[in-house]
C-alpha cells in the first residue's frame, strides 16, 4: 500500500485529505510542521507529500518544499494551495513540484492526483529497467535466440542490478557521492570507479532524478 505524509499545520485539511485518500485505497501519515514531517520525508516508504504551502513557522511555504526535495529529490511533492493562482502554480513546478491543488478543487482531486503520479512514476521505473537490460536479452522475443548460458545471464543481470542501485542511491542524495558513497558503504574512489565503469554522469543523474 502506498504510504503519503501530509503536511498541515490545519487539522480539518489534514483530515479530511488523509481519510480521502485511505478511502481512495492509500496509506497515510501527518505532520503539523515541517520539522515534524522532516523524519517522515527521510522514511523511505513515504512516497508521495502533500504540503500546504500555509505553514506558520515558515514565511515562505516554497522553501518548505525546496528542504522536502533537498532531503529526498525523487520524492514527489503536491502543493496545496489557498486558491488557484496560474502564476503561483508556474513558480511551484518550476521549482520541483509535482502538482499544484487549489484547496477548493482537493475534494475532487487529491486521490486522481496521487493515482496518476504513482502511474508516472511506476511508468518511469520500467523505462528506466528496459534501458538497463542488455542489449542481447532487450527487444528479443525468444530468449533461446541471447544465445547466453544460465552464469553469463546471472553474470550480466548482477552487474546490471548493481548499476541500478548506484543510480538509485545517487538520485536520493541528488548526486552527492561523498553521501551516497557513506550509505553504499564503499569508499569514494570505489564509487568513482564505478560509476566511470558503467558510464553514469551526474548531469544525467539530476534529469532523471
């Protein structure tokens, strides 16, 4: 079940978003402060936030979102709103949001906007494996014709599972190798080395990430 923090220093909002979206089949967490929420955004089951840009401990509910992203830049953010501004709403996904909900319309929306971000996102996980297959395995339908024995395919799908995670690790710490080399448990220069041994440049990394 996929898990949503919602960050509201308005218990009515909270509420009634939190028992929205668990009618709409999801799990649900709350935080009333960002400092409240901040240990729940680290918590790598939290895969989607909520956050009312209304938050009185910060004047700017933006930078709110930027500290979200800093700490988990694969984590999509929806910003709510007080009403549907076009120019606020540019400004929001320009600097990373997910969506923009005027608090108005969340009644209507908040599960079809969790519904089609999880869709994106599982969507974007499968590109992301097909492109990491191997070339002689991907796009062939009859997997006799790879012509690769039982140790090769296991060969080649660990070396391609262990790019996966390096690319993984380094899209949450948003290209930080000292960070991902400390969570890898390796040194830098391991890191470094593999990273040139399977190509992953961090430009690509802050795109995909």
């Amino acid at each position: 079940m996929k898990k949503i923090l919602i960050i509201s220093n308005d218990p009515e909002l909270r509420g009634f978003i939190s028992e929205t979206l668990k009618y709409g089949g999801f799990s649900t967490v709350e935080a009333s402060s960002l400092k409240g929420a901040l240990t729940l955004v680290r918590d790598e089951y939290t895969e989607l936030v909520y956050l009312d840009l209304m938050l009185p401990e910060e004047k700017d509910g933006y930078a709110v979102m930027k500290k979200i992203i800093e700490e988990r830049p694969s984590l999509p953010v929806v910003i709510l709103a007080e009403n549907n501004n076009a120019e606020a709403a540019a400004k929001a996904i320009k600097l990373g949001a997910e969506e923009y909900l005027a608090k108005d319309v969340v009644k209507d929306s908040v599960v079809l906007v969790a519904v089609n971000i999880f869709k994106k996102t599982e969507l974007e996980k499968k590109e992301l494996l097909s492109e990491q297959l191997p070339r002689s395995l991907k796009g062939n339908s009859n997997i006799l014709e790879s012509g690769l024995g039982l140790l090769e395919v296991g060969k080649r799908a660990a070396s391609e599972y262990e790019k996966i995670y390096l690319l993984k690790v380094l899209g949450e710490t948003g290209g930080n190798k000292t960070r991902a080399a400390k969570l890898l448990k390796i040194d830098y220069k391991t890191l470094f080395n593999k990273m040139k041994e399977y190509g992953i440049a961090l430009s690509f990394l802050l795109l995909l990430f």
